[in-house]
C-alpha cells in the first residue's frame, strides 16, 4: 500500500511538474498564414480595452497588418451593469487602427473562455473558416487551446507580446491561477471525457 501512495505521489509531482512547463512555455511565433486570428475577451473599462485586452487586441492587429490572417475575431459578452461588449470594445479598436469592418466579426454572448471559444466556432462554421490563431496572454494559452481542442478546433496559440503581465509580481499570480486551472481542466477531461 505504501508503494502505491509513494507511486501516486510520484505521478501528481511529475503531472504538476509537466503541466507547469507547459503553461510557462506554451505559444507560437504566428509565422504562418491562416484564416483567422480569435482574441479571447478581456475586461473592457467603460468602452475603452483594459490593459490586458489592449495587447490581446495589439498582437491580432499586428497579424492581420502583416497578412497572416484574413480575420480578426473578437470575443466576449457584457456584464449587466457593462455598456459594450468586449468584442465590440475589441472591433472599435481594431477599427481605429486601420482594419476593415468586413473583415471583423464579433460573438457577444460568451462571459468565459470556454464560452468564447463554442461560440466562436458558430462563426468559423458560417463562415467556412477553417485555420486559425488563438491570441490571448501565454499562461492563458495552454488551456485555451486544449479547451479548443476538445471542440474539435484546431487552433494554435500566439501569445501577444504587449501583455500586461510585464513583471514577476504580475505574472506569477497569473501563472499559478492559469496552472491550476490548466491541471483541474485536464483532471476534469480525463474524469469526464467527452
């Protein structure tokens, strides 16, 4: 019994320890060319980007500026006391900064990111798109492509470089909460998978 509890001990450190990795590491460099870019909603501050949605916004600009993707796809929903969406929040920006309104699109109904991702999916399938960035802050990253995943979207990540997470007292809050939340999500897929 002793061996079996030293063994599950084992393999938790070692899944932690994977998982940690994977979080801190994960992205790539959005060299190809794809269809599009979706941008996982962030807070909006009375209809301008918080901080953190502003560089989720800036990569995806930069994408489509540099003709790696077709389409910019803005995220998230409104709270009940929130005047704009997040996506309409995120098109108005990109707006501003030179990028078609033909070539936005918008979901507003989803408040999380898994939300974010099954209603996103309604518009790739409209729109017959089939290849297509994730852009979001790196330790979100990890689980938001596995989430993709699971959907049944094959997506990779690109981590903006404009986060707001710039310092170690910044980031590291960010990435215990992101690995934890990657490990339960993880966890919760081989528990119950689909």
């Amino acid at each position: 019994m002793k061996r079996i509890i030293q063994l599950l001990i084992m393999i938790a450190v070692v899944f932690a320890a994977v998982s940690a990795w994977q979080v801190w590491t994960y992205g790539v460099e959005g060299d190809k060319k794809v269809d599009a870019a979706i941008v996982l909603g962030a807070a909006q501050w009375g209809g301008k980007p918080s901080p953190v949605f502003e560089g989720r916004i800036r990569e995806a600009i930069e994408l489509y500026e540099e003709g790696k993707v077709d389409y910019l796809i803005f995220t998230g929903g409104k709270s009940e006391k929130a005047e704009f969406s997040e996506a309409e929040v995120g098109k108005g920006s990109a707006m501003e900064a030179g990028v078609s309104e033909e070539d936005i699109l918008m979901e507003e109904s989803s408040l999380e990111t898994k939300e974010n991702l099954s209603e996103s999916k309604k518009l790739l399938e409209e729109k017959s798109i089939t290849s297509f960035y994730l852009v979001s802050d790196r330790f979100h990253l990890k689980r938001a492509t596995a989430m993709a995943t699971d959907m049944g979207i094959d997506a990779e990540g690109v981590p903006t470089e404009y986060s707001a997470y710039q310092s170690l007292n910044t980031k590291l809050p960010f990435f215990f909460e992101e690995w934890l939340y990657y490990m339960w999500y993880e966890v919760g897929s081989w528990v119950n998978p689909a």
